[in-house]
C-alpha cells in the first residue's frame, strides 16, 4: 500500500471514532472473514489476535511468529478497501523501541490501526512502560512519514485488584496516561457495567472502545453512555468455530447430509473475490 492511502485510511479510520454514530468495528481472522464483514457494509473492521493465531495453527498470546503476523495482516489490509486495525496483542516487544519498529511494521503492511495492551505475564505492565511503549510507536509512525490510530488496551477488568471503585479509578488514570502518551482511543477490555462505562467515558472525554460480547449493553445504551467503538475480539470466531465443532459432531453421529445445507450460495462466495465461476 502506497504510504499516500496508508494516511488517508488512517485518516478515515479517526474520523469515524466521533460519533454520532457509534463505530461499531468487526474482528476478522482470514481474507473470507474479512471480505464478509466489508461486503456488509462496515466502514472499518479490526483482526483478532486470537483468530487470526488460531487459524494459522497457534495459541494465542503471542505465540504467533511476528513474520506471520504481518503477512496475514498485509492479506487481510488488501483483501478491503475499508480501513484495518491490527490486533497486535502487548506490540511483540520487550522495550518500547521493539513496540515501535513492530508498529511501524504493521502499518507498512496496510494496518492504520493497532491495538496495544497493557497487560503482561498475567498481570498489568507498569502504567509508565505501557505509556513509554504508546509515544515510541507514536514517534516511530511519524519518523516513519506513516499514520496510525493506537487502540490502547487497558486490562484492569481482567487482572486488576480491588474493588469496584478502585477498578474503576485505575482504568481512568490508565487511560489518561495512555492519551497523553499518544493513543488516540482506550479500550476498555471486559467492562460491561453501564454505569461504570459511563463514569469512566466521562472522566476521561475522549475515545473509548467496549468490548461487544454476549451480556454487554446494545449498541444504542453504549452509544448514550459515550461510548466511540465498540469491537468483537473473538465473538465471530468462537461462534463460527462453535457452529463447525456440532456440524462435525452431529455429521459423524447421523451420516445426516441435509445440515450441510446453507444460505450462501457458490457464486456469492466466489463474487467475494472478484469471480463469479470457477
């Protein structure tokens, strides 16, 4: 991708976290997941660490070589013609300036938009590490003559300590030290409390990501709670793996071929990808 609409989607994707309406952003994990949620008709869609791991035969957690990171991450950016944001997990790094070459690496690959989370080793990374790590990608994108739309992740709600209130309190000086170094969004991973996602939207008065899951608020509450984006992780993979897993076990128990009947047609799976034959 020319570094000219590198910018421009980077530039696109921004502008749709100022709502009204609410971002509501599809994690794919291939170039078929991809080219489904584009042809739906979202403006944007972000990959999966977790999808995108598993379907090429890792766990994830980084576990993921970085190479291959970056080449199914480069498949998918070509695949649309919609913006892409990365999940890139913690940035692939031990020090701020690794977080750095890798971010600059995925933009050069077509992403105009990455995830980093601060979590580490089963725990939170110290709040000046994860901000070190947010302004060297920061500084490396703009050395780089390359723009990109930094997802900081916050993971209190999964490994923080204390109560409701001291959560909550965390997550916002997590995100205002993370705006400040730089991140153009806070991702509040976990949270489903809509009263607790309203306080912390409005302490911290700037983009806000929620994690779309069985049990969150509709997309309607989120948005009247001020919140920007609003993305699935893994919810479409685990649903589509789920649905593969019973179709693998009910086939082999039956023999019974009528469940293998489906809405999608061959030729719509073949118009996905430029050809309507073959």
């Amino acid at each position: 991708m020319e570094k000219s609409e590198q910018i421009k989607r980077a530039q696109t994707l921004r502008a749709l976290h100022r709502p009204p309406p609410i971002l509501l952003l599809p994690n794919a994990w291939d170039l078929i997941s991809a080219r489904i949620f584009a042809d739906a008709g979202y403006p944007a869609i972000a990959t999966t660490s977790g999808g995108v791991a598993w379907a090429l035969g890792y766990a994830d957690g980084e576990k993921t070589p970085w190479s291959e990171v970056v080449i199914a991450t480069a498949k998918i950016a070509a695949a649309v013609s919609v913006p892409v944001s990365a999940d890139i997990e913690g940035g692939y790094g031990k020090t701020p300036d690794e977080v750095a070459r890798h971010v600059v690496e995925i933009a050069q690959a077509g992403a105009v938009g990455c995830n980093l989370e601060d979590s580490a080793g089963g725990g939170l990374r110290g709040v000046d590490d994860m901000a070190a790590r947010i302004a060297a990608a920061r500084k490396g994108i703009a050395a780089a003559g390359l723009d990109i739309v930094i997802n900081a992740r916050t993971d209190v709600y999964l490994h923080g300590s204390g109560d409701a209130a001291a959560r909550q309190d965390e997550a916002i000086r997590r995100g205002k030290a993370y705006l400040a170094a730089g991140a153009d969004c806070i991702y509040v991973f976990a949270l489903v409390d809509l009263k607790t996602i309203t306080s912390i939207t409005r302490a911290l008065a700037a983009p806000v990501n929620i994690m779309g899951r069985a049990g969150t608020p509709s997309l309607a509450a989120l948005e009247a709670a001020g919140v920007t984006r609003v993305s699935i992780a893994t919810g479409a993979t685990m649903v589509v793996a789920s649905q593969l897993q019973q179709l693998a076990k009910d086939l082999r128990a039956t023999g019974d071929f009528g469940m293998l009947e489906h809405r999608m047609t061959r030729p719509e799976a073949q118009q996905l990808f430029g050809q309507q034959k073959g």
